[in-house]
C-alpha cells in the first residue's frame, strides 16, 4: 500500500509555517491572525491523523502507510516511513496536544508572536517525524530537529530563568544525542562489514539480526546500547539524568511545558522501546536490572522531591521524573502486561500531565505566581477550574477509571510478573510507593492551592475558566475518562507490535533455532 | 442468572450524582436536588430488593445474579471485567447499603438545607453510592478495587466538602493518603493473587466462574493451606496475599496503625459521617476480608495477625473513646472499636457473624451518627458535648430514637448489637482454628469482653453528657453572643424536621429489632418455635470455613468453598433436618448451655458498663479524663515525629537541594567547564582510520556544544532584549 499519508502529516505543519510567514509578509496582515493559522493547521493535521488509525489492530505488527524512497543515495539513507502499533497512538498524541498548546498560547503569548508559531509548528513536524521514521539517520534528524524549536521556545518565550534553563536543555539533551549518531554511525559499518551494504534503514537492520546475517558482537552491543540509551534515558529522563526537566519544564512556557511532557518525553521512551530493544536485544536484557533498578529510584525520588517544592510547575514537572519511571520498569519487565502498560502510561502520562500544566499556565495567567504558598482557596472564585484540576490530579495519582490507573497496573503486573530482574516483587513493591507517594503530594497541592481557607484578596477575585480555556481542557478530560474506562481500542490496536518487539526481544534468535532455553519467561503470560 | 438490573443498582445513583452535578447546580432547587438524589438511590434499593428477596432472588439461590457489562482491562492473561455478581453476601450488602443510604439521603435533604454547596453535596453522596456498590457488586478484585478507591474519593471530597473549615481539607487528604497507603497493599495483593492462580495454570482475579474465566477463589481454595509460622508473610504464598490484601483493609476500615484518618474525617457533614465513615465505606475492609474468605482460611498466620489487629484495635480505641468531648469523636473511635470486633470475628474464623455486626452496625451506628447530627443541627452547629446537656426536653424524638441505638450498640437483649456482638464474643470463646494457638482465643475474648464494658461506659456517658444533666449550652452561650449574628433566644435548642426525624424513627426500629434475622439457636431454642438462625444459615455457604471450626460437634467437617448445594431456605425445615453437609450443625448439648451463660455474662457487663457510665458522668458530666486518652495516645505526634517530618526533611534538604541542586547540577556544571577546555586539545588530534570517525564527529560535536553553550546565552540574550 503506497500513501503519502505520514509524509503529508510531516509537511502540514510545515507548509502552516510558511503560510504563516507568508502572511505576515502581506500588506495588512494582523499579528492576532498569526494564531488562527497555526490553530488551523495544527486541528487540520489532527484531523489527518485519525485516518492512521484506520487499519490498525487485528494482530497486525507491520508498519503500515509505509513510504520508502532512497534519500541520500551515497551513504545509503533513506527516507522510510511508516506507523505501527507501538507509534500510532504517539503519533495521534502528538496532533493532539499541538492544537490545544496553540490555543493554550493564544493570550499568554504576546510578543514574536510570527516567529512563536512557526517554531511551534515546525516543532510539530519534527516530532511527528521521530515516531514514524524507519531510517536510523532520518530519525535522528528529527530527533535533532526537534531540539532546535524548542530550545528557542524556552529561550525566548521562558520565564525568569529561562536561558539558563534552555541551555541545560540543550546541553543535556544534544549530548546524550550525539553518542547515538556516534551508534549509528557504527551500526551502519557492522551492517556493511556483515553485508557489504551500509545501511540506515530500521527494517532491513532488524531483519539481518532476526535472519542472524548480521551479528553484533556482545562488546558491540554493549557500547551501542549504552549509546542509544543515554540519549533515550536524557529525554525520558531516567534518574539521575533528570535535572534538565524541572529548570526547563518550569520555565517553559505554558505550551512548551505541554509538549515537553507530552510529546518530548515520549521520544525516549519510543526510542528505547523501538530501537534499543529491536536493535540491541541481549543487552537489553543485560541492562535490564540496571535500568529497572534506575527506573524506581526516579520512582521514589521524583515523588519524595516533588512533594516538597514550593512551585507548582516545578511540582508537575518533577512528578513526570516519577511517572516515566514507571513506563520505563514497565518496558524493561519485558512482560506483555508491562511493556503495553508502559506504552499505555506514556499516552496517559502525556493527557494527564498535559492537561496539569495547562492547569497551571491558567493561573499563572492570572496571578503571575506559580508558587503554592500565594494560592489556596481557589474553589470558591473557580468552582469549574476547581473541579477539573482535581480531577487531573487524581488522573496523575492513578485513580481507577481514570487513564493513569490502567496503565500504572498494568507495568505493576508486569513488573510483578517479570523475570528480568530477580526479586521482581520487592522493585513492584518499591514502585508501589510511588502510586502512594503521588497522592501525597499531589493532594497535598490541591489543599494548599484549591481548597482551604487562606485566600489573599487577589485569589477571592479571580475568574473563572473562560470558553476558551474549557475547549482546551475538554477533551484531554473526556480522553481521561475514557482511557480509564475503556481501554480496550488503545490496548487492542498495540497489542501485536508490542507482542512482536518483545518475542523478539527474549528470545532474538529465528524461530526452529535452538537455545531458546534462556530467554527470559516467555510462559507467563499464555 | 443474568440479568441487566443489576447494573441499574449502580448506575441509578451514577445518574443522580450527573444529574445533580450538571443540571443541579444551575437549578438551586433543593427540593428538585434531594427529590433526584433520594429517588436515584431509591430505585436501587427497590432493584435491590427486588433481586435479593424474590423468589429465584440472590438470597435464596445458590449462583450469583450476573451482570457482565463489558471487558475492562485485557491483556494476555490478564482479565478484569466490568462485571456484577450478586450473591448472598453482596445481596445482602447490596441491600443495606442501599437502604441505609436511602435513608440518610433523606435525612441530609433536611440537615443540609440552606448550604451552598447543596446541589455537589448530593452529587458527592450519589456517586459514592455508585461506588460503593461497584465496590460490592464487583464480580472481580480489580472492579472491587475500583469501587475501594471510588469511595475513597467521595470520602475525600465530602470530608472537604465544608470549604470555610479550616480542618476540612487537611482531614480529607489524611484520609485519602491513609487509604492510599493500604490501597497499596491492596494492588499488590491482585498482583500477588494473579501470579499465584497463573501458576496454578488459572490465571484469574475473578470471584466467580464466568465464561473463560475461572474463580480465583475456587482456584485458591483447592491449594495447600500455608504453615502457621510467620515466614509465611514473606513466602509469596496465600498468606503473603492475605496479608497484603488485609493492609488494604485496615486503611479502608481505619484499623491499627492506619485508623487515624477516621477521627479527622469528622470534619465532614454528619450524613456523611453516618453513611460513608460508620455504617458502609469503613466496613469495605470487612467485606473484601469475608469475600476472600478462601484466601484467609488458607492463611491461617494471616488469619491470626487479622484477630489481633482486630482485637487490639476494638481495646484500643474504645479506650480513646472514653474521653473524647467531641459528640461525633466519640462515635469516630467507636466506629473504630466496633470495625475491631468485626477483624477480631473475621481472625477467628466468624466471618458470617463478622458480617452480620457489620449490619447491625450499619443500623445503629447510621441511628446514633443521624442522632448526633439532629443533636448538632437542633444546637445550631455545636459538637461539644460539654456545651450540652438535658436536650432530652428539647429533643424528645432524638433522644428516644438514640436511645435505641444507644442499647443497641451496649448489647442489651433483643436490640440489634446484642446478637451480632454475643455472636462475636462466643465464636471467639470457642474458637479452634489453626490460626488461633490455644489460649489466644480466651485471650482475645477477654479483650473483647473489657472492650464491650468500655463500649457501654463512653456511649452511656455520651447519652448522659447529650440528654440529661444540667442544660450547660445557655451558661456557655453567653460568652458567644456578640460573635453570632442570631440572639440568645434563637440558640435554644429545637427538634429537627420530619426529614430527619423519620429516618432516625426508621432506623431506631431497625436497631431494635433488625437483630432477630440472626439469632443465634442457643438462645431461639428457648422459645422454641422455629430454632433457625437465618442469617447464618444464609450465609454460610458463600463463606469458606476454617477446618476445626465445627470441631464441637465431633464430625469430621466437609470443606465446601464457593459451590453449596441447594437447600431448601425458604422452606421450614425442622431442627433435624439441617444438615452437617452444608456447613450448619446443631451445637451439642453442653455447647448449648456453654453459650447461655455466654450471652448471660455479656448481659450482665452491658449492665456494669451502663451503670458505671450512668453513675460517672450523671452528675459529674464534666469529670475529667486521663490525659493520656483525651489526647489519643499521641498517636498523631507521634507518626508526625517519627514518619511525617523526617521524610520531609530528608526530601526537601537531602534529595532536593543537596542531591539534585547540589551533586547532579554542580557535578554538571563543572563537566561543562572542562570539556570545553577539553574541546581545545581534542583539535590537534590527526586520524586517518575510518572506524574513528565516530569519536571525530562526537569530538566535534563537543566542541560545537562547548561554543553553543558560550555563545547561545548571548543569542537569547539578544533576542530577548
């Protein structure tokens, strides 16, 4: 089947960008319209993006809308796309949170407004190319690309501190990415080495290790999956590669903090999921006890340390560290139930805490603070902000029937049921906390912010939620409810991905072959 | 059986709580609010009735009622329906939840009246009826869990619900966060139970068969029963389940060392009081813990730490009880004891009697909390029971309908508490099962007995305090006066609306007569006639027995875990007729006699606890209490020194700001120093081999991040200018 269905997804943002350029460019053009373009584009791309999820389901694991022509023919790159079960719904993700971080930029942002859109849709582009690129290079142009507009939006449109944070972001992140090029580099010449043609191209790289062409050497893979997963684990981020997040999440803008934890994060745990599992699968294994080990003290550790800040962005953001420390035990349970509730945490990590820093941006708006201690008593003045902060909240504390409970369950049954590590009930049980920790410091928030009785004459004043700030908040509302109460459709459409990676996974050697022994529990879970 | 009516039980008062949160907000209707909020939670309980009491209803039948809706959560093994099962003991849960909840729905329409917030009052309740039958009807631990956490929520948000109370919000987070910390338990538990029936080869969380899927339960009790030695907590076995399942239990049922989100959840209205924090939420503990019954037979270490957390717990807080001045404190603490009695009944095997307190407390309690509530609403919102004081006079209705509670809750023959806590205390004399060592349950009787006499003495002195003496709210009013917008003459006290004294009517009834359904033969065998207890009888198949329990009558006992064989209920059998086989015997003679003066002595410390109550506080309302009890032990200090703070502190001074700030930053900054240094040398590096072109480009790289980092403060810079 031959669509141009992900490349047009990649381009509409684009070609809203120029369009937006364009009109600035015109005589008479008005810096209020700026917004309706981007917002145009950005629900035009969401809109195309449904039809991905035509098709999807039925125990298909292949990619789908695939498009693969030569890119650079010298070095043998290529431009290879395509959708599976696992970047499907990341994809949809992605158009989803772009035209609500538009609209949440509609009043806050006032200045550059020109250059603030473009950067947003241009950011939009990239990130929807990292989730749908099979070519190691491509991906890793997007995966770059992205950085770039969002560093500015840090930078430029950031709160107080918002250089040092940008440049932290950056550093970070730019580093941990350029040890991958240097891995995939090297793939790329064990891949011609093995073969004699060098090649970027995901598909064919898996299919020389599943066909056993292509052998990299235990040391090789060693030092390539340190490489891919430092990149990967800096943009998840693992502990103790997480000190970027707070300074940038919290200085972001309001929109660049939704994208931030709704999209940006999720590159790394695709990453780790698409790549380091289907290009590394020993190491991943060997690694495994590391990164689960790694994986619970962010666990713990985001929880304990976003319990005690006094900003309630910086709270937000430090409660990711915690929730992405889930998706990160669930992936490397390497149990069906695990590693699907892991991809289920990242779509509902990314409504939740999306829609809490939307909650945020809202009341900064108004008061100019984001500390705790200048709010409390807001459920008088804001009876609707009120009830739907609480109820975002407790989708992040993983309240059954909302989205955070099925997908934190499931990476705990998986992780219970794992063979990855030894002793896989006590890291359940260590991570267990952190679904208590997480209602300690988020209601804890809430009845110092929302409830109470201390109010300043300022919070007594405040209004309520406008239309638009109700249209922002909706859906990501109606999403939570759903994924919490009918998973079944996200569940279903990525089971046979995720099924294909992980059979993979514990056991890469070609079905018939022998020593399958080994592998980790593979009996579990039929 | 299956049958759509049963999702009707739920979703009627989900649609309430909807109705009234969408449409009741913009209404301001109070009579339109409480019409939708009691008439939603109405049809449950007629649907309720319905399916328990007909014919081929749940109370008679021998397979649940079912109610599949659709397939929650499903992946590989995994399964967890959204699924209702109505059997006996969710039938018969299901009905006085809904009842009770009928009822003080109808009582809060008049205590509420006048309050803001009336309309999300309603939706709260509503939804936590919807929770709190999810939580009952569920036909899976998963969905139970569900409705754990649902009532959880509703108990936090009605626990806040006053949001001019500076204690409100404080007291539903405790609560929430108390509740968390046995939830975990809790979730860990399913985990745990799913692992062990995959293992078994049926992997299952379900309660009951259903297609494709079969009963965890019945998977668990054909398993070996676990060793009594305390490695068995950590084995990963059954017992590690029940254990995990029953920390889950005391947050919900505030037993030691979780209880002390109850007292603070007072906060609260007092409907809430009555219906979340007496008579159903709290109980849930009790309910999952007879639910899983197979679990904990199986468990018999387990079963032993339920008895004596249970019984500690019952002595424990009846002690604090004894010195509170706070009227709804006082019935917190009681709240706490009584839920001790019911883990104590559940520890040594009583689950049918455990079960059956929980209803007669439901009575009682939901009558002696709607008391207090007409009792602080006719005082115009006054909780001091210092400040009270000869309110018989004034409040006739209330303090008649509370006096029956009050005998109730004592234990004096024929009101409900009677029968349910001599059954307690006599199954807990005899008991004999592996979990209980010998001389442990003569022990935990004698606690139980001690606590019973407290009981009477702290609800004796509540009554007196409350209803009798000298009337100390004029002489205390007077120095309130000038605060308070409304004289002098406006504070006498008055008797409540009849929408409020009509359920305390309903419910003193119940408290006086609800008892009968149960009891016990020992004592129906004196009037002879029809010598059958039906609560137990009813109930007992569905609860797995502990083996020994029956040792009295000499048989060998037959285990029969969730599939009894019919039985003629509602006929009239004779005495002869039951049968050893469906787990009820005829006690022997001696067994016969033993109760007897079993019931007789607790009768006569009912009395002893009355009269030394009555002889205590009747003229000396005021006397004062050990301080010691007055101030809860100290337990809330204590879990802030010891638990609250130091976590605190490590985590803001330690984590935070020396760790991240401190170590990660500042090991970054000074690693971005010298790699720009670094990046100078890496220039005169000449390579010719291909291989290293990697480490040139990451070189490189370097360098040009070292540049950006100096140079890109200064672009932003510019372009933020």
């Amino acid at each position: 089947m031959q669509s141009h269905l992900l490349t047009i997804l990649i381009l509409l943002p684009v070609i809203g960008a120029g369009t937006t350029v364009i009109y600035s460019l015109t005589p008479g053009a008005r810096e209020s319209h700026l917004r309706w373009i981007a917002l145009a584009f950005t629900t035009l791309s969401f809109l195309v993006s449904l039809l991905l999820i035509q098709g999807a389901g039925g125990g298909l694991a292949a990619f789908r809308f695939a498009e693969n022509y030569s890119w650079i023919t010298a070095i043998g790159a290529r431009y290879h796309l395509g959708v599976d079960g696992i970047s499907l719904w990341l994809v949809l993700l992605t158009t989803l949170l772009m035209p609500i971080a538009i609209l949440s930029s509609w009043t806050a942002i006032a200045q550059r407004q020109l250059t603030y859109f473009v950067l947003m849709l241009l950011l939009e582009s990239a990130m929807i190319g990292v989730f749908v690129s099979l070519d190691l290079l491509l991906f890793y142009l997007f995966f770059e690309a992205s950085l770039v507009p969002m560093f500015f939006l840090i930078g430029v449109w950031g709160g107080e501190r918002r250089i040092y944070a940008a440049v932290k972001f950056f550093i970070y992140t730019a580093v941990g990415s350029l040890l991958m090029l240097v891995g995939i580099i090297a793939l790329y010449f064990i891949h011609q080495t093995a073969t004699g043609i060098g090649t970027f191209d995901y598909v064919v790289l898996t299919e020389t290790l599943r066909t056993n062409v292509m052998a990299i050497s235990p040391r090789a893979e060693f030092w390539l999956f340190l490489a891919f997963a430092l990149a990967f684990c800096i943009k998840v981020p693992l502990w103790p590669l997480h000190t970027w997040l707070p300074d940038a999440h919290t200085e972001a803008p309001t929109a660049g903090s939704v994208i931030l934890a709704g999209v940006l994060l999720k590159m790394g745990t695709y990453g780790l999921l698409r790549f380091n599992f289907g290009l590394f699968p020993n190491a991943s294994r060997q690694f495994a006890p590391l990164m689960i080990t790694l994986a619970v003290i962010g666990i713990i550790y985001g929880a304990l340390v976003a319990m005690v800040q006094p900003d309630v962005k910086r709270l937000v953001a430090y409660s990711s560290v915690s929730h992405m420390g889930f998706v990160v035990l669930g992936l490397f349970s390497f149990t069906e139930q695990g590693m699907q509730g892991a991809l289920y945490q990242m779509l509902s990590h990314g409504v939740s805490t999306g829609a809490l820093f939307l909650f945020v941006g809202m009341i900064y708006e108004r008061r100019h603070t984001r500390m705790i201690s200048d709010f409390g008593g807001l459920a008088r003045p804001m009876p609707w902000f009120s009830a739907l902060f609480v109820i975002a909240s407790l989708s992040s504390i993983g309240l059954p029937f909302l989205n955070g409970f099925v997908g934190e369950f499931l990476i705990m049954l998986g992780s219970w049921t794992s063979s990855a590590v030894q002793h896989a009930w006590i890291v359940t049980m260590l991570a267990g906390t952190g679904v208590i920790w997480a209602a300690v410091y988020m209601l804890w928030m809430l009845q110092r912010v929302v409830f109470g009785t201390k109010t300043s004459e300022a919070n007594a004043k405040l209004s309520d939620l406008n239309l638009r700030e109700f249209a922002l908040v909706l859906p990501l509302m109606v999403l939570m409810l759903f994924m919490g109460v009918y998973p079944g459709p996200f569940l279903s459409r990525t089971r046979a991905s995720i099924e294909a990676t992980r059979r993979f996974l514990v056991n890469p050697r070609p079905a018939g072959a022998p020593d399958v022994a080994k592998g980790p529990r593979d009996n579990q879970s039929r | 059986m299956q049958t759509n009516l049963l999702s009707l039980i739920i979703f009627a008062p989900l649609a309430g709580a909807l109705i009234n949160w969408l449409i009741g907000r913009r209404v301001r209707n109070e009579r339109f609010i409480g019409v939708v909020a009691c008439a939603s939670v109405g049809v449950s309980t007629i649907v309720a009735l319905y399916l328990t009491l007909r014919s081929d209803g749940a109370l008679r039948a021998t397979q649940p009622v079912m109610d599949h809706l659709w397939t929650w959560v499903q992946v590989g093994a995994f399964r967890a329906d959204f699924g209702l099962a109505m059997d006996r003991l969710s039938g018969i849960y299901a009905l006085f939840v809904t009842f009770v909840g009928f009822l003080i729905h109808v009582f809060a329409t008049g205590y509420m009246h006048g309050d803001r917030g009336y309309y999300r009052f309603f939706a709260y309740l509503n939804l936590f009826m919807f929770a709190m039958l999810t939580l009952v009807l569920a036909d899976n631990l998963l969905l139970m869990f569900v409705g754990w956490e649902g009532v959880g929520l509703c108990s936090y948000l009605l626990i806040g619900f006053y949001l001019d109370k500076e204690e409100a919000a404080p007291a539903a987070k405790k609560a929430f966060i108390a509740n968390r910390v046995g939830d975990w338990g809790f979730v860990l538990g399913i985990l745990l139970l799913f692992w062990l029936t995959s293992h078994a080869g049926k992997p299952s969380i379900s309660f009951f068969d259903k297609t494709g899927v079969t009963s965890a339960l019945a998977t668990v009790a054909s398993l070996p029963m676990d060793g009594f030695t305390w490695h068995a907590i950590f084995a990963g076995g059954l017992t590690s389940v029940a254990i995990l399942l029953f920390i889950g239990a005391t947050g919900k049922s505030a037993q030691i060392p979780l209880f002390v989100w109850l007292p603070d959840a007072m906060a609260g209205p007092t409907p809430v009081s009555a219906l979340i924090h007496a008579a159903t939420m709290v109980t849930a503990g009790v309910y999952m813990v007879v639910r899983c019954s197979a679990i904990f037979t199986h468990a018999p270490f387990a079963m032993f730490i339920v008895a004596i957390i249970g019984a500690a717990t019952a002595l424990f807080a009846a002690t604090i009880g004894l010195a509170q001045n706070d009227i709804k404190k006082v019935l917190a603490y009681s709240t706490i004891s009584q839920l001790g009695y019911m883990f104590m009944a559940c520890g040594v095997g009583a689950f049918v009697a455990a079960i059956f307190h929980v209803m007669m407390h439901a009575f009682f309690k939901a009558q002696l909390f709607l008391g207090s509530g007409s009792v602080i609403h006719g005082m115009h919102h006054e909780q001091d029971m210092r400040r009270m004081g000869g309110l018989r006079k004034y409040m006739p209705v209330t303090w008649l309908t509370m006096c029956a509670g009050w005998l109730a809750i004592c234990g004096i023959p024929i009101w409900a508490g009677f029968f349910s806590k001599d059954e307690i205390l006599w199954k807990t004399w005899s008991a004999g099962s592996p979990g209980i060592p010998p001389g442990l349950n003569k022990a935990l009787w004698f606690i139980g007995a001690v606590t019973a006499l407290l009981t009477a003495i702290y609800m004796t002195r509540l009554m007196v305090m409350t209803f009798w003496g000298g009337e100390r709210f004029r002489a205390e009013h007077v120095e309130h006066v000038d605060e308070h917008d409304h004289g002098h003459l406006a504070h006498t006290p008055h008797e409540s609306p009849l929408s409020m004294t009509i359920p305390l009517i309903v419910l003193a009834l119940l408290s006086t007569v609800g008892g009968l359904v149960g009891v016990p033969y020992a004592l129906s065998s004196l009037t002879g006639g029809h010598p059958e207890n039906y609560f137990e009888r009813t109930l007992q198949p569905v609860v797995s027995e502990v083996p020994g329990q029956s040792a009295g009558s000499g048989e060998a006992t037959t285990l029969h875990w969730l599939s009894p064989p019919p039985q003629p209920v509602d006929g009239k059998p004779a005495v002869t007729v039951v049968k050893a086989d469906h787990g009820e015997t005829i006690p022997s003679a001696e067994e016969i006699s033993q109760e007897r003066i079993f019931t007789l002595i607790s009768v006569l410390i009912a009395l002893t606890g009355i009269s030394i109550g009555w002889f205590m506080f009747k003229n000396q309302p005021l006397r004062r209490l050990p301080r010691l009890l007055e101030n809860r032990y100290y337990v809330d200090e204590i879990y802030d020194a010891t638990i609250i703070r130091p976590i605190l502190v490590i985590s803001r001074e330690g984590l935070w700001k020396v760790f991240d700030i401190g170590v990660i930053d500042g090991l970054l900054h000074s690693l971005g120093r010298t790699v720009v240094n670094f990046g100078q040398t890496l220039r005169y590096m000449q390579i010719g081999f291909v291989r290293v072109y990697a480490a040139i480009i990451l070189a490189g790289a370097i360098v040009i991040i070292g540049y950006f980092a100096y140079n890109g403060v200064h672009v932003l810079q510019f372009l933020t200018r």
